[in-house]
C-alpha cells in the first residue's frame, strides 16, 4: 500500500507564524527594557543630580551672603604700630523679609521713631515727595485727572509700566511745597528711618541708625524686639585712621557705599550696595585683602514664602591685616620738617606761587617706602586763612622739572651710548649757538674750565651735560654753530632716562600714578634742556626710583607700600599669622656696568663732601657716609593760581644716599616753584635732606638699643604714636593741583 506524502506546505506555514510571534515578543521585551531603562534613568537623574534642587523647592530654603558687620583689617606701620583701626559702635539695623508689604514697614519706621532720635539733615526732597505720596494716597493720585490718565494708556509706546511711571511723575510735579510743609517733625523721623529701611535689598540688615545711638536708645530697642519685626541691635563699626596720612586712602560709609562708578565691579563679586569699600589710595588697592568675608544665612520659608527659620551656615570673618612698609615715626618728623621749611621759604620774599613740598625715602634694595610726605599750603576762601594739609599723593600724581638732579643719568647715558667715557674731560663753558643767546653753567658765565665727569657732578657743570647730549646727537661744539642734530635724539634720551624710571610709572602700589609730562619738541636745542633736568617732569617718586637705581648698582625696584599680609590678630597684643611676606620686584638693570656706576657714585659722593660740592655745606660734618645731588630749575610756572602762569620761577630738588658704602635708604626731595626771585641763594632742600637723614640714623639707634625689629615674623602690636583720630565720616579735604 502507498503512503500519502506529507503536507510541507502547512508545516511552513506554522514554523513562519511562530517566527514572526517570537520576533514580535523580542521586540515588544526589547522595547519594555528600553522603556524601562529610561524611567529608572531619568529617575536616577532626578534623585541624584536634580535631588537637592527639587529638595531645595519644596522646602523653599535659600542661602545667601548677608551684610554682617565683619571688621575691616587693620593696617599696621613695620614695626607694628596701629595706623588705620576698627572703632566699634551701638547700631540699629533693619532686615526686610520678601513677604513684608510697605504698610508694615512703615508701622514698624513709627513705633521705631517713638524709641530713637532719628536725624533728618540725609533727607531728599524727592524722598519728602515720595513720603508725602504714601501718606496721602487718594489725595496723591486725584492730581491726575482720569482724562490723563486715559491718555497715557492710549499711548501704544508705553507698557503698563512706563504708564505709571509717568503718572507718579506728574503726581510729583504738582505736590506743592505747602503740601510737603505738612509733614510733622515726627512724620519727618519716620522718613528718616523709612528710608534707610528701604534703601537695601530683602534679608540683607540695613543700618537704621549707627552713629551716637545712646545706651537708653539702645536698651529701649532691645527690650521690643519681639513687637519690631526685622529691627535688630547690634554692634557696628567705623574706620578711623591715627593720624593725617592720605595715602593710606578712605572707604565709604554705609549710607554711601558703593560708588556708582565702580557698582557693576563689586555687585559682581557679591558685595552690597551699602558695603564699605576702599575708595583710595591704599584702601582701595589692597580692598580685597582688608574686606572680611560676610556670613552665610540660610532662610527656610513656608509655602507662602515666608521665613520661619534662619540658620547661619558660615560665620564670617574679619579681613586680613596688613603691615606697610611705613615707619611712622620716621614719617611724622619728615612731615614736621618739610612743612617747617615749606613755611620758611613761605615767609621769604618771592614766594608767592610756592605752595607744596614733598620728600620720599626708600630702601633701594627692596623698594619698600619708609617715608612718603607731601604738604601743600590751601587758603581758606571764606577767611582768607592759610592752612597746611597733606599732600603725600601728590609725590607720585604730581610732576615737575627736577633740574641737575638727574646728571647722574645724563652722564650714565653718555657712557652706555659711547659719546663719553669714565674720566671724559671736556671744557666747561658757555655755548653759543647760532641765533640763540649763550647757555652756561651757574658758576662760570664766560671762562673754560677743563673738568672731567666727576668734577661735572661735583660742581653741576650745564656745559658737560649740554655736550653730551649733542655728541649724541652726533655733533661736536663749536662756537656760534647751528645746532644740527640727529632726529631721534630726544626720544634716545627719553628712552635712556626711563632705563631708571624718569618720565615713566615706577609701578608703585598705588592707584593713581602720573608718569610725568613730555614736552613737545619746537627746536633741536630742546635737547639741551633735557639734559639738565629743565624739559620733561617728573615726580619725586621717579626721583627716589631713579637716585635707587643708581644706589643699588644699577637695578630699577619697584616702590611699594604693602610688607606683609597677616591674620587678624587672636588676642589683641600680638600680630597674626603670617600669610605672606611681599618680596622686591626688579623691573629692569640699567644698561650700564657695575664699574660705570661705581664711577658715578664717586661723583656723587663729591657733591656732598668735595671742596666744590654743591652740598657741601650741608653734608660735609655728616656723621655718616652718604652721597646725592642737587638740583635748581629755571622753569616757568604753570600751577593752580591761573592768573599767574607763565611766570619765571625756579624748583628746588635734592636726591641722595646712604651709608655711601652700602647703601639703605635713598631719598629725593621737590620743592615746586620756591621763588621768583633768582638772585636768592636758597638751600631749603638741601636741608630738609640732611635734617631727615640725621633723624632717621638716630632712630635706627634707638631702634636697635630698644630691640625694636621690622623682620620678626612674631610682632607685638605697638599703640599709634598720636591720640589724632580721622574717621571716615570726616570730610575729605579737597587738594587744588
């Protein structure tokens, strides 16, 4: 019997149906896993990377830097007497809550006003309009008549916004000053203290009132806290400086804070609106390092957004101390010196355009700064009084024609461009120039003298500096010739100059630096006025950075005021930690050699002791080693009295060394136009050079007999050496340059 075949095609057909639902399961697995495996990612992703922000929602918490009261570091002379401190003070600050509504705030401004005396002299009209506004609503807004109103919100230009801002400025406009007569006394106490409590942002304390708060007011406000909502009592601060130094610099008060010019730089770096702040000189410079850091709140909400809770999460902390580089009791003689001399030449016929004098000593090693003083004479316009303030900015913002101070440089000049050499004789004497009347030095009008370059120091010879400035030109004198020179010559000479830092910033630690001012050439003789020190100016900073230069063997150092950074002090008697000790900056090496220098120095030397030295009658019996310059300038005035310009006038300068052997301090001395009288003989700078340079050797004695170190790194904290006092609501007195 045959067996029927089977049926294949059937069979196929089930094994393709069983293919296709087990490719369709694995499909529908595949895609559950996927799905599966994005919900457990994006879950993971919400618990762990999002968790603390949704966490932070939900119990609607925020941490944010509050404007505590953090001490201002101190700022300490080397030796570690206190020149700029921290008084503390009663205040009454007020901190807003988000949820707080202004009808709120002005029942707590009232009750606060029945417990304090409030001044009323910050007061603006515009605050008096705006108050009398919130006073008198109905009264305020009827000023308006609905026909104006309908008008300014027909107005497709303007947003709801802008509609009534323009309808509070008519509203302001048409308030009459009867209506603002109105206010009470009292009702002028609560603006007062209204507008402090507004005039900051939520949860950041604003000062209410922080100046002569009585112990009575202070108790009163304490014992209601609890009916005061965001009124608190504290302690407060304010900088007070020890004694006159400006270049020590200001900060703000609170009800100032932050200058408008510089809002945007510090908003950006977290501080406040009423934050204190370095408004100058050192302040400024070193505001980072003096600003404490303000504690972190963190202020949990309801749902409502309301605070229930605030929890400091950082303390804060004061800001570091510094010490500068100051030795003030070196400087408060400098000062009495300089201003006794400066009323001298005052009191001398000719005097009438002086008003200002300044000295400057440093170390030439490291370029720290132990003396720094400028005094200027200002006249009282309501008066007519004379008084002296301090100027000691003025030693680094202001310039002047520094005369033969700076032949040293025009000699090292000479040898770096190879027109001269050490030992280089040249005949002093009067040179005449085509069509121009003769140049001479002062003590020789019409002889010749052969001199070498030592004795051109010595003795201040015009001539030789003239000569080498047109060997570098690229001409040799002659009598009555045309004075044909190589363009780049002054530009050589400036370059040369600024080698010791003349006519360019000495890089001092200190906003505000004036380079100098450089003439604009109109013949080829300038160039002979420039090698004298009678062309360009300079500032007596320029003149310490330059004399340094030559003192150290050639290095250009920084000048800076700032010597160590330090903790705060942990119990009052001693320094803090050390932080950091800042180290000399050399800016350039001159481009002369050791031996070149040393040369020079010996010119120098003679000026102070050799038998023709121009400062030899007031260094020659010095009872230590020292060596300088000398300077006179025939220049004309061009100084606040514009009346008076382009009067003749002359500038007396001085700058030095000493010991002359090894050198420690190096010190430059300008008097700007001391007389108009040129037939005087006037050394006032040269004795204000000796004078403080004998005291400084006497306090360098004392120091040493009475253990008294700037190098220690353990520094007790010495008292200030004056009971003067200058806090910062003291007003600035305003110098005219």
């Amino acid at each position: 019997m045959r067996k029927l075949p089977k049926n294949n095609r059937a069979s196929s057909v089930k094994a393709k149906y069983r293919a296709n639902l087990s490719f369709r399961m694995n499909v529908l697995f595949f895609s559950i896993f996927v799905l599966f495996s994005l919900l457990i990612f994006r879950l993971g992703y919400l618990q762990i990377v999002k968790g603390e922000d949704y966490v932070r929602a939900i119990e609607r918490t925020e941490e944010i830097s509050v404007n505590t009261s953090v001490a201002r570091g101190r700022i300490y002379d080397r030796y570690g007497r206190i020149l700029v401190d921290n008084e503390p003070e009663n205040a009454i600050t007020y901190t807003k809550m988000p949820s707080t509504t202004t009808s709120e705030m002005l029942t707590i401004a009232e009750q606060l006003a029945m417990l304090i005396e409030q001044p009323v002299d910050r007061i603006t009209y515009r605050d008096k309009l705006d108050f009398w506004i919130l006073l008198n609503k109905e009264e305020a807004y009827a000023k308006v008549s609905e026909e104006e109103e309908a008008a300014l919100k027909a107005n497709e230009e303007l947003d709801s916004k802008q509609v009534q801002i323009e309808i509070d400025r008519l509203v302001r406009e048409r308030i009459t000053d009867e209506e603002l007569a109105q206010l009470t006394e009292h009702e002028l106490e609560v603006l007062a203290i209204y507008r402090e409590m507004t005039s900051g942002y939520n949860l950041s304390p604003q000062i209410i009132k922080n100046e002569n708060v009585t112990p009575e007011e202070f108790a009163r406000v304490s014992e209601r806290l609890p009916d005061l909502p965001g009124i608190n009592t504290t302690t407060d601060w304010k900088r007070v400086r020890l004694n006159s130094l400006s270049i020590l610099g200001r900060t703000t008060v609170p009800r100032k804070g932050i200058p408008l010019t510089k809002l945007d730089y510090f908003l950006a770096r977290d501080y406040s609106r009423n934050d204190r702040v370095g408004e100058s000189y050192f302040e400024a410079q070193y505001e980072e390092l003096l600003q404490g850091k303000k504690s972190v709140v963190k202020n949990v909400t309801n749902k409502k957004g309301q605070v229930i809770d605030t929890v400091t999460t950082y303390e804060g902390e004061p800001g570091n101390d510094l010490v500068s580089t100051i030795d003030i009791e070196l400087q408060q003689e400098a000062e009495r010196i300089v201003e006794e001399k400066l009323l001298e030449l005052k009191s001398i016929g000719g005097s009438k355009l002086l008003d200002r004098a300044f000295f400057v000593m440093m170390n030439p090693n490291t370029g720290e700064l132990l003396a720094v003083v400028g005094k200027k004479i200002e006249t009282d316009p309501k008066t007519g009084e004379s008084y002296i303030i301090d100027y000691s900015y003025g030693t680094f913002t202001t310039a002047y024609e520094a005369g033969s101070t700076i032949k040293a440089a025009t000699v090292l000049m000479g040898y770096k461009e190879g027109v001269i050499s050490p030992g280089k004789r040249l005949i002093d004497q009067p040179i005449k120039l085509l069509n121009t009347e003769p140049k001479s030095s002062i003590f020789n009008r019409s002889g010749a003298i052969p001199m070498d370059d030592l004795k051109a120091l010595e003795r201040s010879s015009n001539s030789y500096m003239f000569q080498i400035a047109m060997l570098m030109g690229g001409t040799n004198y002659s009598y009555n010739m045309p004075l044909i020179i190589r363009d780049d010559t002054l530009s050589r000479m400036r370059n040369g100059f600024a080698e010791f830092g003349l006519g360019v910033n000495t890089g001092i630690d200190l906003p505000g630096e004036f380079p100098g001012f450089q003439g604009v050439p109109d013949n080829p003789g300038v160039v002979l006025n420039q090698a004298i020190g009678q062309y360009d100016t300079y500032t007596t900073m320029q003149l310490a950075q330059y004399i340094s230069t030559v003192a150290n063997g050639g290095y250009r150092i920084q000048p800076r005021i700032l010597k160590e950074i330090r903790e705060p002090s942990q119990d009052g008697q001693n320094l803090g930690l050390l932080v950091e000790e800042i180290t000399p900056t050399v800016l350039n090496r001159i481009s002369n050699s050791e031996s070149e220098i040393e040369h020079v120095k010996k010119g120098l030397r003679q000026v102070y002791i050799g038998s023709q030295g121009s400062a030899r009658g007031n260094f020659k019996d010095a009872p230590y080693t020292a060596a300088g310059k000398t300077g006179t300038a025939e220049v004309v005035y061009y100084g606040p009295i514009r009346e008076e310009w382009r009067t003749n006038t002359v500038t007396l300068s001085h700058v030095g060394f000493a010991p002359y052997e090894n050198p420690e301090v190096a010190y430059a001395v300008v008097i700007p136009w001391a007389s108009t009288n040129f037939n005087l003989y006037l050394d006032h700078n040269n004795q204000i050079a000796r004078e403080v340079l004998d005291y400084y050797f006497e306090l360098k004695k004392k120091y040493a007999e009475n253990g008294l170190s700037s190098h220690s790194v353990e520094q007790k904290i010495l008292p200030p050496t004056t009971d003067e006092k200058i806090d910062e609501e003291t007003e600035e007195q305003i110098v005219e340059e």
